[in-house]
C-alpha cells in the first residue's frame, strides 16, 4: 500500500506505454499525429467508463462479467423508450440510463443480499441482460436519432472529443474517490480483508453494492455515447466489452485478488492497449491478430505480478 | 443396489432420490416439456425436430462434461467456445488438405489437449484464478483464428470427414458420442481415483493434499480432460454443416457454463454429475425448440437461459445456507 | 493378529508404539516445547494437557509429522525415526483426529474412509464393494451402525463426521490415535458416545493421545496423564495418582499475583448492561453489568459462548433476544458500525484475520475504524491519519520504522498494538478485549496488561476474554464463568481461585440444565 510501490508499477508502465509509442510511431507515420491520436481517445472512451468502475469492483476482490450486456441492454432501451414508446429523446436517454444503473444494483444485490460470488452472479446476469436485449430488441436495430444526439458520440469541444472530455473528468473523479476518500479507503480494505474491515466497523455490502450500482452506470453511460458514436443501436453492443475492461484495470497493475491497485494504473493501461491497437493495424497487422497481443500482455502481466508477489514473500 | 443392508434406515430408492436430485429435476422438465409442447403441437414431436433437438446440440452437451469437470475443481474456463472455433476450423483446414482424414480428426484433439493442459499449468502452479488466464487464452484464441483464417469459409469438406453426419443404426453419430462419452465420463468419476480426487481437489484443496492427492497435478489433468472433451465436441461442431465458418460461435461458452451449472454442479465447486449436466444441455435444446413450436420469439432464449442460471444459483446458496 | 501385536509389545517394553525423547521446537526464537519426553503404551489412554501456549499442539504436531523438532529423538518401537512429512507418521502407524476435521463434503462416507488407500478391483478401478463392506465392518466396529455409508459428509453432524475420521484412521490400521480436543465442539451425547468409542478402541491395542481441558472426560478415560506448561514437562503421572485440584495447580503452577499491575483506582457507575442477551443457540441469556474503571474476566473453555458474546454485544452477530443498556438507556447494536459509533471497541482474537489489515500500512490500520472522524470535507485528512498514527506509536510504544510501515512486517505484539491503537483511537468508553496476549511474547505480554490496567485506572470498562486462567485471574476485578453459551459462575478477585474457577469451567452442567 506504501506510495512507493504503487510508483514502482506505474513508472514501469509508463515507460513500456512511451516505449510503445516511439516504436509504433517509427512504424508508421499516421500514427503519431493529433487526428489519429485523438480519434483513438474517442474509441477508447467506451472501455474507459467501464473500466474506472470495474477497478473498483476488482480492487474489492470482485469482478463484473456483464458490464457488456448492460451496455448493450441500454443501448436497446433508449432506442426503445424513444422510438418504440415514443418519449422525448432526453427523457428516453435518463430513462435508459436508469435502467443500466439498476441493472448494476440488481448484481450488486444479489452479490451481497446472497453471498453469491461475484464471477457467477455477473455470469448469469451477463446472459439475462444480453437475452432481455435480444428479446426486446428481437434483432432490429433503431436508427434515425436527431443531429443534436450525435454530438455525445462525434462532436468536439475545444477541438478535443466530447467523450474523452467525460472520461478525462470521469478518470479525476474516481481517482479521487479510490485514492482519497473515505470510500476508496473502505474499497481497500474490503479487498485486502473483508472480515477485518468489518470488524473495523466498515460497511461492507453498503460499499459494494455502491460500487456494482456504480459499475452499470459507468456501462450504461457507455452505452449511450456509444449508440451516438455509431448512430444506431443493436443488441449485440457491448459484447466483449468485459474482456477488455478487465485486461485494462488488471493490465494497469490491480490485483486481481484484491486489495491493490489505483485508477492511474488502469489508465496508462487502457493508453498501452489502445495505442498497441491502434499502432500494430496502422502498421499492417491484421484487424484481430492485435487481440492475440493483447492476450498475450495480459497473461503476461499477470504472471510477471504473481512471480513478483512470490518474491516479496507476500 | 444390492446393498440394502449396507445403509440401514434408508431405502435404496430414497438414496437414489436424494443422490440425484437436480438430475431427475431436470429430466422431468424434459419430460414435461415434451408433453405439453407435444400436446400443442405434434410436430414438435417429429422425427426431424427431435434429431435437430439431440444431434445438433450433442457438442454442447459434450463439451459441458469436461467444463463440469472443471467447475467441480474448483475453477472455471471461459475459453472453451473460442476453443472449440479453432479446433474446427483446424479440423476443416486438415480435411481439404491431403492428409488422411484421421488427422483431421486427431490432430484439433490433440490441440486441444495441450492448449488445456497448459492453461491447467498455469492455473495450477501460479495460483492466477482461471477466470484470468482463460479471458487471456480466449482472446488469444480468437484473434489467432480470425486473424489466421480472415474468416474464410471452408467448404468442399470431403464426405467421409463430416462424422457427425453419419447415422449408425439410425442414430446421428453426434447422439451415440454423447450417450458414450457421458457414461464414460460418469464411470471414470465413480470408478477411478483420480476422478474421486477431482471432487476431492474442489471440496477441500488442503484436505486433499493431506490424503496424500496432488492438487496441482489433479488440476493440470482436469483440465487437459476438459481439452478432450472440447476437442471432441469441436469435431462433431465441424462436421455438423457442410461449411465451417472459421468463427468463434457466439456465447458458446456461457451455454456449456449454464448447462454445467444447471446440471448439478456446485458453482463453488467439489459436488456434481455429468449425467446432469447433459441432461441440461438437452433441456437448453428443447426449451429452444420449444418457444419456437410455441410462437415464442427465439429472441428471448437466452433471457430464458439467463433466468434460469440465476434461479439455479440462488436455489444453491439458499439451500447452503440452511444446512450450514 | 492385532492383539498378539500387543501382547508382545507390553512384554517387551521395546516396542513402544511411539515414543518421544527430549523434543525441542522453536518459532521465530521462542521455545514452544523445551526438552520434553512423551511415550504411549499400546491399549491406554494419555490425557495430555496444559493451558493454551502449554505446547501441547506443538507436541502432537511434531508426532503427526507435520513439525520438525529442533532437538530430540522419536522412537517408533524401539527404533529411531524421522518423519519429514504427514504420510510418513502415517506410514508408522499415527493418525491424528484433528480439531477442524479434515473431510471431503461431497464425497461419500465410505470414500472419506478410504481416500488415498481405496480397495481397486483387477482392472485398478475402484472396487466399491469392498470399500463399502469394509467402511460397514469398521463403523459397526465403532458402534456406529446407524450412519450411512452411502450419504455425503456435508449433511452429517459434527460428532457423525469425527466417527469417520477415527474409522479412517483404523482403516490405516493406526496404532497412535492423536485426538486434539474431541469433544470441543461435540453435544452430551455425542461425549458420551465417543467416550464408550475410546473405551472400545483401547480395548483393541490402540493407544490414544487425548488433548483435552474437561476434567470429568479426562478422570473417565485417561490411564496416565501428562501435563505441560510454558513449553515444559511437568509431569507424567497414572492417573490415580492425580485428582483435580492437583492437575489445575500442575497447569497454573507459578505464582500468579505479582506477574499482573495492580488495580488503580476504583469501579465508576455501570456503563453496560445485559439483561437475558441470546444470541441463537450460542449465546444464551445473559446478564452481567460492567463498570467504568472495571476490568471483568471472561473465562471459559473455547467453544463456551465467551466470543460469541463479544460478537453479539459488537452487533456482529446481533442479539435475537434480551436487551442492551448503555448508561442505563436501552440500545440496539445491529452492526459493528452501531457499536462502534456506542463507544463499543472490540480487540479480536484473530489478529490476522478479524483485527488487521496486514498488507496495508500501520496508518492505513489505524485510520480504518476511524475514518469518518479523519475526513474533512470528502478528503481523508492524511497529515492528520499520520499524525494519529505516530501518536498511536508512542503511546503504545509501537517498534516499527514510522506509519508507513506494513502491519504484516512487525512482531505479534506489535500488531496487537497496532490493533488496540485502532480501537483507542475511537474514544471508546467500553474495551472488549478478546484473547489479549495470544501469541505474544512474554515481554509484550506484560506492556499490553500494564496498558490494560492504565486505560481500567483512566476509567474504561474492559471486557477481557481469555484461555489462561492466570491471565484471567490476574487481570480481572471480576470473574464470569462461561460454559455451554451460558454464565455458570461469578467470582470477586478474593475469591477467583485457578482451583475454583477452573472446577466451574471444566465441569459438564448436566445439572445445571436440568434444573
């Protein structure tokens, strides 16, 4: 827990980004301009949501499986709620938005209310919402939203995408949260130690069911740039969505165990697995061969995290 | 059951009742659903919908053997759907080569086998939980294969190769693979140790390494069994249609979990049956089935599935609850 | 062909199932057992007992193999011999029927039997009928009849489940049983059968090592009695030459009174009431009244409902009947967050599991039971975590680099200071300290009474719950009794006895329940 530590991992993964992006840009030229990097800050801004919550939910020694699901649940609602059942778009769009929220309550319940392990309750939510989005959605897709919509997906404040403006303010405020407050303290603690911080007189399930409820709404708001971003809405959004939100927190040096990890970790994180993306197809690796890398790090930076705890003796 | 004298106060049929219970659950299901769908509708009870019903769902109920297996240990595999992707799309790549087709069929196994066996290695001597380093393999799976393949798809597949097209005795040779690999998955738990050692292993980790079992080794070969199975399945999965469409079959993998988990096996590991969970994977298939007969959207079967999986759970740890 | 065994054995004097000469073992530099010599004659019952910290588990550990001794020869009969692991003890003929019982749920009972040894057939599967015939015999054998062999352990009851662990160590053909505490968790009458059990096994040639603190088993069953104390022999004696007072002052043994502070002081008003508290069927009506400036000892066996009061007042596990004052008014303490924001601290006596977060630093500890007063705005103030941190440090004398350093990095005792830093950091007015000085050596020991009786002289009302009767006798202005979730016995300092108290706790309340 010393600041020290947590240095030590963030610096080195500072540096293996930098790194990436002197070689990825000596590899190619497009990709070290302000368009392309820009463009990349947009398309990571979805994972980028969900992944600031689910490093809570994993430094609680949790993890949260249908993170994809309730984007694509929120997806298929608001075009619903505004198409469908005819709502002003605004109202279609906060409706939505509560339903994703509720969604991660309705985890974070049945997680605390039943002592099921997260990995299976998300397991079997990761079905059911997937499943009521296929069913209301019945495979059509909903398009035709308003020009104003577009600009939570497209448009620009400051030259700079509306989204990365969110998740910019999104990263500050739960790295606040976790790093800072009385919130992020008891996070901690549940992670390291569910019983003793109990016993210390935390509020255990209180906290966690925050932190799942937070988790679909981070998805859900997700959700919503998202169907802006691409102007229409499926039901097969999001999928996928977790494996990539996990690589980046567990990438970002969060310890899957619990306990350990910051939200600066899981943003340098998300930086090197965008800019790997992004650099290896400008450079002519095929579209999902990046995936293989990806796979490849993430095992990797586990097992480099676990030979080290084993050094330390932990 | 000759054994009557050697369990007093309990009849046999008891015992057998309390001993499977979820399986018989699900049988019934089975059963009833057939009468009452059957009842509205005859054709659901047609030679062509019951073989659609078994034959095409056989490689999930054969690949839901090994993941029952690893659920018993204690862990889990989310990779297993990218698994069996490639595992066909290696089997079609063999098969309109020239090599013999039995190493077309072979060869995927035998992959198989060592891609589990290793994630077993990994799982078991680093102590990384297995939901981790199967998210890693499945993207590293599914990458691989698209990126290899350029989701092509492979066709002109040779006639002798498509085994889960051949009929022996009438039978679609997927439904024989699945009666025989499930019974000889329920005898090898019964009846050999290192089976009983896998309950053993995901009952009570520390207990079993005291009984003088290898947890570590116990895990590597669930896993490398799983592979078996996976690669099996991938087979029949291959040569099912006469294309192979060199993709990872969407949430395959989160249909074996359910039907595993539905099937009787404890989530938290240590208790379940194989023979229930390919009941469930049958049950998937017919309530599938079933809401199409039933002018149910097909939409819906997965919330359904959903649904179902979450009831299961619940039903598991309530249960628990009560008797501790 | 057993009983010849014996028979030969007993002549011999040889052929000593196990015998131990001279076991030293050290942890962390504390001598745990200091040259002790232990044998077990073939078809007795050795009572082996001791306060907790005696050495007794250490001992039993060291002939189950799963310790190394530092010094000293285990003989096997006659023989020298090493055991560098569980399965060679096995191998020589010991078993151990441990306190947290080692089974498979969802394995069978026969197959808990036989796992690891099971009977195969000619094609090397597993010969389910023999293993079944054999686990009938073997359980017949134990008067045991009545339990299925076909049924999962996990819906069988404690004392069901210990009669397949012992059926698994005859099925080793074990000569040595260790049993450690068998009856701790055990209801009358399942006692009652595992005592007709023992009887029955020595009768067969087996020699038992029975670890237990309840005088009426021990003076029932045991042949010869050992005891130690503070890691030595201090005797091994037939158990006719015992009688019970002897065998609490041969565990007691030194001078108690001037090894405690005295009192400072004297008693405020009652803070904290009880009136028929229950709590299930673990704890059971209880009613006792604390004072401000007072230390009360809790005393009884483990397993008597002293923690799971504790629990109950801390809102751990909430009352289910009674009711709870707190300077006369009625509370209701639902969490350990009610009991906490009552002036309620608890000290666990799970240091490692329930009381510290050791990965986390001393100031990251320190601050977690207090994170509502050392916020400021929405920020944790982190000058002033620090800050309570280094207070607590010097206060308590806490030996660590400063309050960065990780919790899991110092001494036992400077945990548990760590841990009552936490706790007095809250202002409490009601200190609940369970197990205080548990592994702890004797010089932080010592600090820690000194602070007990500092914080009772400034006015705190202490609940001390505590295994060794000197501690509890040293400590406490008062002594409560417990015995099977119930109070059975309150005693002032004059006359809170180690003889008197420890009669109380060790007696089986038949009795009391039935009147």
């Amino acid at each position: 827990m010393t600041a020290a530590r947590f240095f030590r991992h963030e610096t080195i993964l500072a540096i293996l980004t930098i790194v990436a992006m002197v070689v990825l840009a000596s590899l190619s030229d497009k990709f070290f301009t302000a368009d392309n990097l820009l463009n990349q800050g947009r398309l990571m801004a979805e994972v980028g949501l969900v992944s600031l919550a689910m490093t809570f939910v994993i430094v609680t020694g949790g993890i949260d499986l249908s993170v994809g699901s309730i984007l694509g649940l929120t997806a298929i609602l608001l075009g619903v709620f505004w198409k469908n059942v005819g709502l002003p778009l605004p109202a279609a769009m906060f409706l939505a938005l509560a339903c994703g929220t509720f969604a991660g309550w309705v985890n974070g319940f049945i997680i605390t209310r039943f002592s099921v392990p997260p990995l299976i309750a998300t397991l079997a939510t990761l079905a059911l919402y997937r499943g009521l989005a296929e069913g209301i959605s019945e495979a059509r897709s909903v398009r035709g939203y308003p020009e104003w919509f577009f600009f939570f997906g497209q448009g620009e404040v400051m030259g700079v995408p509306f989204q990365l403006w969110i998740l910019g303010i999104a990263t500050f405020v739960a790295a606040i949260i976790l790093g800072l407050t009385p919130f992020g303290r008891a996070t901690y603690a549940i992670g390291a130690n569910e019983v003793a911080a109990r016993f210390s007189g935390i509020r255990v399930n209180a906290t966690k069911l925050w932190i799942y409820t937070g988790s679909g709404f981070c998805a859900a708001l997700a959700a919503v740039i998202f169907v802006s971003r691409v102007t229409t809405t499926r039901s097969d959004m999001g999928t996928g969505l977790e494996l990539d939100a996990i690589t980046a927190v567990v990438l970002g040096g969060t310890s899957i165990f619990g306990g350990r990890g910051t939200i600066i970790g899981t943003a340098l994180g998300l930086i090197l697995i965008q800019a790997l993306k992004n650099g290896l197809a400008l450079s002519g690796v095929k579209g999902d061969g990046t995936i293989v890398v990806i796979g490849l790090v993430l095992i990797g930076a586990i097992l480099v995290g676990a030979l080290f705890d084993r050094n330390r003796g932990g | 059951m000759t054994a009557a004298v050697l369990s007093p106060g309990r009849s046999n049929l008891h015992r057998f009742l309390s001993g499977y219970g979820q399986e018989i659950v699900v049988l019934l299901a089975i059963v009833a659903l057939f009468v009452v769908v059957g009842a509205t509708n005859h054709r659901f009870l047609s030679n062509t919908n019951i073989n659609s019903i078994f034959a095409g769902n056989a490689y999930i109920a054969i690949a839901a053997i090994g993941m029952s297996m690893v659920i018993m240990a204690g862990h889990i595999d989310v990779s297993v759907g990218a698994l069996i992707g490639v595992i066909a799309t290696i089997a079609g790549t063999l098969a309109v080569s020239d090599y013999p087709i039995w190493v077309a069929w072979l060869v995927p196994i035998l992959f198989a086998i060592m891609v589990n066996a290793g994630v077993g290695t990994l799982v078991a001597y680093t102590r990384i939980p297995s939901i981790v380093v199967t998210l890693g393999m499945l993207s590293i799976l599914k990458g691989g294969l698209i990126s290899a393949t350029a989701g092509e798809w492979i066709s002109n597949l040779p006639p002798e190769f498509m085994i889960a097209q051949m009929r022996p005795f009438g039978i679609p040779s997927a439904v024989w693979f699945m009666v025989a690999l499930t019974i000889l998955a329920a005898l090898f738990l019964r009846y050999t140790d290192f089976g009983r050692s896998i309950y053993a292993v995901g009952g009570n980790m520390e207990a079993a390494r005291a009984a003088g079992i290898n947890p570590e080794r116990t895990v590597i070969g669930v896993f490398a069994l799983h592979g078996l199975f996976a690669g099996i399945a991938g087979i029949l999965f291959a040569t099912q249609l006469q294309v192979i469409q060199s993709t990872v079959p969407p949430n395959l993998e989160l249909t074996i979990i359910t039907a595993s988990v539905i099937g009787g096996v404890s989530i938290l590991g240590g208790t379940g049956t194989v023979i229930g969970s390919t009941l469930a994977a049958i049950l998937f298939a017919c309530i599938g089935s079933a809401l199409i007969f039933l002018n149910v959207s097909a939409y819906w079967l997965r919330a359904v599935l959903g649904l179902m999986i979450l009831a299961t759970v619940l039903a598991d740890m309530i249960r628990r609850r009560r008797d501790t | 062909m057993r009983t010849e065994q014996i028979g030969d054995a007993a002549a011999a004097g040889a052929g000593l199932p196990i015998e131990l000469r001279g076991i030293s073992k050290s942890f962390a530099g504390i001598r745990v057992v200091n040259d002790v010599s232990f044998d077990m004659r073939p078809g007795e019952v050795h009572a082996l007992m001791g306060e907790n910290g005696a050495g007794k588990s250490t001992l039993i550990k060291v002939m189950a193999g799963l310790y190394q001794p530092d010094e000293g020869q285990i003989l096997v009969n006659g023989a020298v011999v090493r055991f560098p692991s569980p399965k060679d003890a096995h191998a020589a003929g010991i078993a151990t029927v441990h306190q947290e019982l080692l089974l498979f749920p969802e394995l069978t009972v026969a197959e808990n039997i036989f796992l690891g040894q099971t009977p195969k057939t000619s094609f090397g599967t597993i010969d389910w009928q023999t293993m079944r015939q054999r686990s009938r015999q073997l359980l017949d054998s134990l008067d045991s009849g009545d339990l299925d062999i076909d049924q999962k352990v996990a819906h069988l009851s404690v004392g069901n489940r210990q009669r397949i662990e012992i059926a698994r160590a005859l099925a080793q053909d074990a000569r040595v049983l260790i049993m450690d505490e068998p009856t701790a968790a055990l209801a009358e009458h399942d006692v009652q059968r595992l005592m007709s059990i023992v009887r029955n096994l020595r009768k067969r040639g087996v020699a038992i090592v029975y670890v237990s603190h309840r005088m009426p088993e021990i003076f029932a069953l045991a042949d010869r009695v050992t005891v130690l104390r503070d890691g030595h022999l201090v005797a091994t004696k037939p158990i006719t030459e015992v009688d019970e007072p002897s065998l609490v002052s041969m565990m007691v043994g030194r001078a108690i009174d001037r090894l405690y502070p005295a009192k400072q002081g004297t008693d405020g008003e009652v803070i904290l009431e009880l009136g028929g508290v229950s709590h299930r069927s673990v704890v059971r009506d209880i009613s006792f009244k604390l004072r401000r400036g007072e230390i009360l000892g809790l005393a009884g066996l483990v397993g008597s409902g002293r923690t799971e009061t504790a629990l109950t007042i801390f809102g751990i596990t909430p009352a289910t009947e009674g009711r709870i004052l707190i300077d006369g008014k009625p509370v209701t303490i639902a969490s350990p967050e009610a009991a906490r924001d009552l002036g309620i601290a608890y000290v666990p006596e799970d240091r490692a599991h329930q009381g510290l977060i050791r990965p986390q630093s001393i100031e990251d500890n320190i601050a977690l039971a207090n994170l509502k007063r050392l916020t400021r705005g929405i920020f944790i103030d982190a000058a002033r975590v620090a800050a309570e941190a280094r207070n607590a440090i010097t206060r308590f004398g806490i030996r660590a680099r400063g309050p960065e350093q990780l919790v899991r990095q110092l001494s036992g005792g400077n945990q548990q200071k760590v841990v009552l830093g936490k706790w007095l950091a809250t202002n409490p007015r009601i200190l609940i300290m369970d197990e205080p000085t548990r592994g702890i050596d004797v010089g932080a020991k010592a600090e820690i009474h000194q602070l007990m009786r500092r914080l009772a002289g400034e006015g705190m009302a202490i609940l001390m719950i505590s295994s060794e009767l000197p501690e509890v006798l040293g400590m406490s202005d008062r002594v409560l009794v417990m015995n099977g979730g119930r109070i059975v016995g309150e005693f002032d300092r004059e006359h809170a006895t180690a003889e008197a108290v420890g009669t109380v706790m060790t007696r089986s309340f038949d009795r009391e329940q039935a009147a």
